[in-house]
C-alpha cells in the first residue's frame, strides 16, 4: 500500500533538514526525487546521499523559491528529466528569529517572500505538470507554530505559515477537477541540524515536554509526505495534519507524566 514507486517527486528545500528527510523517505520508496535548493554544494552533498537508496534517479536542481521565474526554470528542468511532475513537496522555508519590536519590513519580506510566495510560486510553475499527471499532489510543509501555537521571536514566521494554511484551502478547492490534491504537514519539534546545535540538555528538556517522549525525525514528515502522496490518499485534500508526537496536546507541563 501507498506505493509512490516511479512517481515524479520534487521537493523543495530538500538538501537539508525536514526537507531531506521526505526526500529520503520519497527516494527509498522507489520515486524518481529532484531536490531544489539554493545551494550548489549542498544539493551535491544531498545527491550523493540519496542515490543509492531507491530504484528511482535522483536530480539536484538549482532554486530560489522567492523568485517566480526561478521556480519556472525549476520545474521546467525537473520535467526535462524525468517526464513530468507527480508530486509537488513545497517544503523549503525560512525561520530567521526577530521579535516583534524591532522587526524591519526587510526582515518581513524576507519570510514572507520565501515561506508564502515561495509556495505559490512553486505550485504555479508545476501546476501544468501536475494536470498532465492526472494524479498530481501537493503537499506544503507548514508547522505547528501559527496555525496551532505561538513562539516569541517568531510573529513573522507563525504568520507565513498560517498563511499556507489558507492557500492550501482555496487551492485545494480550485485544483480538484484537475484530480490534484493540496494537504500540508505541520511538524513539531524536529532533530535537524538546527536543533542539534543547541545541546543535550536543552534538547532533553524539549523531549519530555513532549507526550511521546521524543523529538521527531525529518523521516517522520517523509513518512506522512508520502502518504498523502499516495493513491490512496486521493479522496483527501484540503486538510493538515499535525506530527509532532502530541507536543500540542497538554494544557500545561505538568500535563505529560514522565
């Protein structure tokens, strides 16, 4: 079941972190992955990773999200290579901290333009490729902050993220007589490389604020990714889902048991 074997797959933001995490997952199951990122360098390093897990091919290809013609030439470079475009996973995001204070419209746009824009650019530039597919999906990494909880530092950030909420709901509506489905993840707390740099302790004390005990994998995301990827999650659209191992659950701390 929830076989996406030879299915085209682009992940954006996929070099690093949650994003090669779906990737990974995508490429194990046999799909053919392109992976887009900013960096040359780092899509090389990724490449090198996921080539041998799957039967499918795996392509880097070269992407800033926040520009629209980039992500034509992006999705334009993916149906060169392999035929069309299946899977949409529009994952590449941005979470530089800035409190609300002192927030300039700089730091602003720049959320903005890659977390919102981003995502509508690179749903426009594949959407002819996903109707030829006559089985197309998109998934949109979104997060439990903003559309479920909140975080100081993070207003700009929370807000771009609720906002692919409300795109995906409308675009859900407006792609399904094309047979496409639009769902989004929201992951809690993730180890990625980010988080692995702040320590052992600070990491556990995330862990048990959690009801599941753990911080969850970018593997996690992949898994869920792929399922709403699958045929059997056609009749599903418009929806998110949430995996972060209950972490929005308890009411207060004291509400997880050790």
């Amino acid at each position: 079941m929830f076989s996406v074997a030879d299915r085209s797959v682009l992940v954006t933001g996929g070099s690093k972190g949650i994003g090669l995490g779906i990737a990974s997952v995508f490429a194990t199951a046999g799909a053919h992955v392109a992976i887009a990122a900013r960096s040359q360098s780092d899509l090389d390093s990724a490449v090198t990773q996921l080539d041998d897990l799957g039967e499918g091919r795996v392509i880097g290809v070269r992407a800033d999200v926040s520009d629209r013609d980039s992500c034509t030439a992006m999705a334009a470079a993916v149906v060169d290579a392999f035929g069309g475009i299946d899977v949409l996973c529009a994952n590449a995001g941005i979470f530089p901290e800035a409190p609300l204070k002192t927030m300039t419209p700089a730091q602003l746009s720049e959320v903005l333009d890659v977390n919102v824009k981003g995502n509508v650019y690179s749903v426009q530039a594949c959407l002819d490729a996903l109707i030829a597919s006559g089985r197309g999906r998109i998934v949109l990494t979104s997060s439990i902050t903003g559309p479920i909880t909140g975080f100081p530092g993070w207003t700009h950030y929370g807000a771009s993220k609720a906002a692919q909420l409300g795109f995906m709901r409308t675009a859900a509506i407006e792609l399904a007589p094309h047979k496409i489905t639009v769902n989004a993840v929201l992951p809690g707390n993730i180890l990625t490389e980010g988080l692995q740099d702040l320590g052992e302790d600070y990491l556990a004390g995330m862990a048990k604020a959690i009801p599941a005990g753990a911080l969850g994998t970018p593997a996690d995301i992949g898994y869920t990714a792929v399922f709403l990827a699958s045929d059997e999650a056609g009749y599903l659209t418009g929806q998110s889902i949430a995996v972060d191992g209950g972490q929005v659950l308890p009411e207060s701390p004291d509400a997880v048991t050790p």
